[in-house]
C-alpha cells in the first residue's frame, strides 16, 4: 500500500491583503490537500477514507505532522485548514487539533459547507467549542452556500471570526446581482464584527473593485494557485 507521502500532498495558496494603492501582501495561507496522481483534491479517496477509522486517523496523523513542520519551518506564517462537520465523527480529528494547539494562534479552521451525514445535529455544538477551546479561530467557508448560512452565523457568532465568499459559485449571477449579494455579506461581516475573504478573484480588475469596496482580504489565482511553500 502506498504511503500517505505517496499519495497526497500540501501545497499554499496565499490569502493577501490589498491596499488602496492596490499593493497587497500574504497575510496567511490556505492549505490545500492535493492528489499527486491528479494533482487536484482526491474527494472519492477522502470520502472513503472518512468510512475507515483507522485508514482515517492514519491519513490526519501524517495531515498533523506534515504541517506541524511547516509552521516549524515558516514561523512567520498563519494557515487556514479546511474541516468538514463528518471529520468530528473520528478522533483522528481529535488527535489532528492536539498535534496543531500550541500553533493555535496560527491556525484558522475553516468549517466547511457541506452538510454533515453521519455526525449528529446535538454534537455540532460540541465541534465548535471543542476547536475554540484549543485557541483556534474559526472561519466558515463559503458563505451563503449550503449549510453556512446567515442563520448559522447568528446561531456560532461568538465563536466565528471571519466569514468567506467564494465568487466560483455565483459565476451565474449578472454583475449588478452579484455586486448586491457581496454588498450584503460585507455588511453583515461588519455588522457581526467578523473579518470578511473574498476567494476565487482571477483578475486585476475584480482585485481593484473589491478593493474599492473596502473588501482587502483577498484570495484566487490572481494571487498563486499554490506552492509548496519554501520559507528559506
């Protein structure tokens, strides 16, 4: 079988912050889990591996270790890690955040929006607290998107500390509609008092006008698709 090392790695996509002179500089990353076979996000393996808890807890071991080293390595760096409500189905997720606790203040776990299967609804509570207890801060990704809605953000807003909107799923909307909708979540991010990303940005002018709408925390390819990030 082949090792973890064999099948997937990490790269870094950097979270920037823009200017109004339109400079910017990486505030953090987002880490990514890639496939080396695809080199994309092996969803049909980490679906299966979420089904074996030993083949799990393997998996987020090696996921702990491997970026326990690069906070090592880059001490200057925060990250952002992308967590489903299912993973708090297994300790491996459990013993991934002790590993990661005394690099707390560096790490954001970002909730995703996927809707649980298997853990159930009185225990989400209990994933919340369980993360803020350790000192991380938690993002919820993809806003207005399945499960991360304005509804959740009212139910966890003490323990929510940014909010992100990826342009990728509203790629649909006109210009003047999408314009509304991302007026509205910047709103409700100042209204909340929660930092406010607005990911999947591929060009120059959608970075000025975000920037114009006092929105300067920025991510997309515009800014790197990713590296392996060397801090030498």
């Amino acid at each position: 079988m082949a090792t973890m090392n064999e099948q997937f790695y990490l790269v870094y996509q950097p979270i920037v912050f823009v200017s109004e002179n339109l400079e910017h500089h990486t505030r953090e990353y987002e880490v990514l889990l890639r496939s080396r076979e695809t080199h994309r996000f092996p969803k049909q393996i980490f679906d299966k591996l979420l089904r074996s808890e030993t083949e799990y807890s393997a998996f987020m071991l090696w996921y702990a270790k491997t970026l326990e080293q690069k906070l090592i390595e880059c001490p200057e760096i925060s990250v952002s890690v992308n967590i489903q409500l299912d993973q708090f189905c297994h300790e491996g997720t459990r013993h991934f955040l002790e590993i990661l606790a005394p690099y707390a203040t560096r790490v954001i776990i970002e909730m995703t929006e996927h809707e649980p299967q298997f853990l159930e609804q009185e225990k989400i509570d209990t994933c919340f607290a369980q993360i803020r207890a350790q000192g991380f801060l938690i993002a919820l990704d993809d806003v207005n998107t399945g499960r991360n809605n304005l509804q959740l953000l009212e139910q966890y807003a003490s323990e929510v500390y940014r909010l992100k909107f990826s342009l990728l799923h509203f790629k649909e909307l006109s210009p003047a509609n999408l314009a509304s909708l991302l007026e509205g979540w910047r709103h409700v991010a100042k209204m909340y008092k929660k930092e406010f990303v607005v990911e999947e940005i591929e060009s120059s002018c959608v970075s000025k006008y975000l920037s114009e709408q006092g929105i300067c925390l920025q991510q997309g390819y515009l800014f790197g698709k990713g590296s392996c990030l060397s801090c030498e």
